[in-house]
C-alpha cells in the first residue's frame, strides 16, 4: 500500500522568514522628538529627549572635550581594534571616579557602549550565573531599564518607590518590599539624579540599603547616568559608594553619555565588585566572553577623549568647572519652576535633569497641541531642556492644564 506523506504547504504557500514576524509598538520617546522636530512653530518646547541645553537651548559640545578631540587627532596612528575590554586606562579613570581613588581591589570593569551597553551585558552576566535569582526595580523608573534587562531572561519584581500624590519616595513601602528579597537577588537603585522622579535617596535613606544588603545578601545594581549633574561628582557618588562598600557582590553600570556631554559617541563602563581576586578574575573572563558575541570592540573615540581629559590636569580642571556649571543650571531653573507656583515647589527639592509632573496623558496632548510642548506621557519632562528664555512660558502653561 502507498503511503502518503504531508509535506506540509507548497513552496509558494510557505511562509517566509520576515512574514512571520509581528508588528511592534513604535518606541514613544522616538515618536515623540520626531514629532517635536516636525512642529514648525518656533515657540515649541521640547523637554521630551534627555539631553542638557544650555541657556539658549543648545546642546554644546564641552570646552575640554573639543581640545581632547584636537589632541586626539595630531597623536592617534591608528583605527586598530581595541580589544573586547575597550580602553583599560580609561575604565581605570572612570573607576577612581565613581568609586575613590583607594577603592577595593575586587572592583573590575571594562569599557561598554554607553549606559545601555552597561546594563545588558550586566544583565547577561547575572542571567549566565544562573540560579534562582531575581531583579528587584522600583516604579516608577527608566522606561528603557525593563527591556534592557528582560531581554537577558531575569525575573523581575517591582516595588513601589515614589507617590506621585506626594511627589515623594515612599520609602517605607521600598523597605517592605525588599525585606523579601532573597539572598543573591538583585537591587536596581538609581545612584543619583533618579530617572524620571528627580527624587533621591537621603544619606540616611542609603544607609538603610546599605545595612539592608549587607545583612541580607542582596546584589546592588546600581545605574550612575547622571554623575556630576545633581549634587556635585563626589555628593553624587555617596550613595553608590556605601552600597557598593556594604555589598559581598555589586554591579555598576556607569555612563559618560551626560556628564562628558558626548551621547552620540556611547561611552560607559560596567563595574562589578566580586568576593575575592579569584572570583573577580572569571567574572572579568565572563563579561569578555559576553561583550565578544554582542558588540565585540567598544568604540574608541568617546572613551579616548574621556581619557585625554581625565589625564591631562588642566584639561580635567576646565571639565569639572563645565560640570559644576552645569550642575548649577539645573538646580537654577529647578528654582525658578518652584517659585513659580506652591503645585511646583517639590521640583526645587529634586535633582538632576528629570522630573514628573501632576498631568493626566490627556492633558500632556493638550499642552503639545495648545503650546507646542513636548514631555512624555507620564509628566516626566527633562528640567534643563528648557531655555532660559521659555521657563516661565513653560510653567504657566502647565499651571493652565492642572486648573483646567
């Protein structure tokens, strides 16, 4: 007897690979600046994209990395790769910054692309090691932070960080959730300059982390996009200093994106502080291992230039007085926004580039049809995107919707 045999569809019936693919959501932060971007009125107002602008609106290229970039072009012979752990003396710089120039010597690192690069290969790294481990991430927080670490395959769990009824951390909330965290799981903390609340933990809020990994055995991941640009550089590394300190294990995802004002370039590093040499050793093997089947070679140029800077003391001089300019504008238009109204005096006691106002998303799209304002959804609206010159026109509009 003949047997048949299903070969399934015809080849012209099969489906073929990108026909099985899905559509998917288009990324609202991108959306969002090519719609300011479109937006011919020249009153418009973009506190959307996450980028410091000066006093005119511009975002400038810093003093001392414009002259690294003209050193780095007479001294630099050649395009050569890197190598997968990037620019080792410019980790080693970047090291003593985050951490002090004496930290412990299980601290090892190596050079990432950007933040982002950062957290996925930290993720990776946490997902390799296996285990029962879990990802504690308060809410709100950095819309990029739940794929970027997702995508590694850790659980994550969510605990309640900031009332926006209060406009405060609900610490005590924190705290609960986290007394149930395991031995070995993992913390997300925002070391400084907290993305999107602009709301910091207090000395005597980290020390209470701090007492709490060490007598549970949690892992802090701690993500430092903004140091220098809320407190000062030293202030702004309190935090992730004490935890780290207090921690058996930690990871630190670190990024020059803002503080060296180079985003486009995807300069970062990723720390992590290990037991003992030996273990810090085949940690280190692993991420080499991790950052050759993702990216292979960092790039080199924003790295370079940190380094150039970081080396060189004038240069290094004339960068941490930028900084401290910098620092300085954000907490002055914080202050102007505060005064403007009693609803808004909460922003002058945060830090950083970013905060959330009390808007409903439908009074968000009023302010983006009426006044050609551009913030996401939630509120959040990055504080130094505004100009010196649109302040008080950006504060009352918005003080027109909340009475709407």
């Amino acid at each position: 007897m003949e047997t048949l045999v299903d070969r399934g569809p015809s080849l012209q019936e099969a489906p073929l690979l990108f026909d099985r693919l899905e559509a998917q959501p288009a990324d609202s932060l991108i959306a969002l600046i090519a719609l300011a971007e479109a937006d011919p009125r020249p009153t418009k107002i973009d506190v959307g994209v996450g980028v410091y602008r000066d006093s005119d609106g511009n975002t400038p290229i810093l003093r001392a990395v414009k002259k690294a970039e003209r050193i780095l072009e007479q001294v630099q012979t050649t395009k050569s790769y890197i190598g997968s752990q990037g620019d080792a003396r410019f980790t080693q710089l970047i090291g003593e910054i985050v951490f002090g120039p004496n930290h412990d010597p299980n601290i090892v690192g190596l050079q990432t692309p950007g933040g982002c690069g950062a957290l996925r290969i930290g993720a990776d790294l946490i997902a390799r090691a296996g285990g029962d481990i879990r990802i504690f991430v308060g809410q709100p927080t950095w819309p990029n932070h739940a794929p970027l670490i997702g995508t590694a395959g850790v659980p994550m769990v969510d605990y309640r960080y900031y009332d926006r009824a209060t406009h405060r951390i609900d610490f005590d909330a924190m705290m609960e959730s986290l007394k149930g965290a395991r031995r070995g799981d993992v913390v997300l903390l925002h070391g400084c300059c907290h993305n999107p609340t602009g709301a910091d933990l207090d000395a005597d809020q980290w020390r209470a982390i701090a007492d709490l990994v060490a007598a549970r055995g949690l892992i802090p991941f701690v993500d430092l996009a903004y140091q220098g640009l809320g407190n000062g550089l030293e202030p702004d590394a309190a935090g992730t200093r004490l935890v780290v300190q207090a921690a058996e294990q930690a990871l630190v995802a670190q990024s020059c994106d803002k503080n060296f004002g180079i985003y486009r370039e995807r300069t970062g590093n990723l720390f992590i502080k290990a037991s003992s040499p030996a273990q810090a050793e085949v940690a280190f093997g692993n991420l080499i291992g991790l950052a050759r089947t993702m990216w292979s070679m960092p790039p080199d140029h924003g790295a370079a230039v940190a380094r150039i800077v970081l080396e060189d003391p004038d240069l290094r001089a004339d960068w941490h007085a930028e900084l401290t300019d910098m620092c300085a504008r954000i907490r002055r238009i914080r202050a102007r926004l505060a005064a403007a109204d009693p609803r808004l005096a909460y922003i002058g006691g945060e830090h950083g580039m970013f905060s959330m106002l009390p808007l409903t998303p439908d009074q968000v799209i009023g302010l983006r049809a009426s006044h050609g304002i551009y913030m996401a959804p939630s509120g959040r609206f990055n504080v130094v995107g505004l100009s010196d010159d649109s302040v008080d026109r950006f504060a009352a509009a918005v003080l027109e919707a909340m009475d709407g």
